[in-house]
C-alpha cells in the first residue's frame, strides 16, 4: 500500500468516526488523526510545523478533500479571538 492510500485509509477513517488511537478510544482530535497517517505512511512529522504537515497531507490526499488545512486555520482563527 503506498503512502497516498494509507492516508487517505488514515483520514477517511477519521472522517467516519472509526480511527481509534493505541488506548482502542476513538480519535476526536484532527492534530491526532493527522500524526497518525504520518505515522502509518511512514513519513516523520517530527519538527515540521502543523502548516507543513497540513498542507503535506492535503498533498497526498488529492484535491476536494483538504480537510487539515482548513481545520488549522480555523484553529488559529479561534486562538486570535481569545
């Protein structure tokens, strides 16, 4: 399986509701979500900024569907308000 699909496999299941992490609870966090499609894909996210690792992810996951992206900077939005 190449990196792209396990990816995209990491990240539709998250979007569905099923990834669980290595206690077996469902994962809630999208941070979470993508730093194990990293982790699965075999690619390290280790010192790379949350910008970097988003925009790598919504690389290898095709266009349509740039989830991460979208939900960090929403989170900066919201860091900003406060």
């Amino acid at each position: 399986m190449s990196r792209k699909e396990k990816i995209r496999k990491v990240m539709g299941e998250f979007e569905a509701g099923t990834l669980k992490g290595g206690s077996g609870e469902i994962v809630k966090d999208p941070r979470q979500a993508m730093a194990i499609a990293m982790k699965e894909a075999g690619a390290a996210s280790e010192g790379k900024s949350d910008d970097y690792i988003a925009g790598y992810l919504d690389e290898m996951i095709g266009p349509g569907e740039k989830r991460c992206r979208g939900y960090l900077s929403s989170l900066k939005k919201n860091k900003k308000k406060k």
